[in-house]
C-alpha cells in the first residue's frame, strides 16, 4: 500500500472525527466511546497496512 494513501486515509479519517465531534451534538460518554472506536480501528488497519498484523479474516471465534 503506497505511503501517500495511508496518509489520505489518515487526515480524511481525522477530519471526519473532528467534523462529528465538533458538529454533532452527543454525550461526552459516547462521543469518548466513538473516539476510542474510530482509534483503535485505524492502528489496528495500520497495523495491517504495514504487515505487523496478518489476515484478521482468517480468525474464528467459536466453532
């Protein structure tokens, strides 16, 4: 995955964070909640991105 992709996907994942934190009026616990989600998605696609990580598909969770 080229470099200049992963920085687009960051700063357009970045403003829309800051766009539904600013202008969408929410409780303070959920917009945390959000926040967290929206972080941990994006290290953990990172992660991905640079090979850190292997295929999460691959993972089952139960039978």
């Amino acid at each position: 995955m080229p470099l200049l992709t992963i920085v687009v996907v960051l700063i357009v994942v970045g403003v829309l964070l800051w766009l539904v934190n600013t202008y969408i009026p929410m409780d303070g616990k959920i917009k945390s909640i959000l926040n967290a989600v929206v972080v941990i998605a994006v290290v953990i696609w990172l992660l991905q991105a640079f090979g850190v990580l292997g295929d999460l598909g691959a993972i089952r969770v139960g039978k």
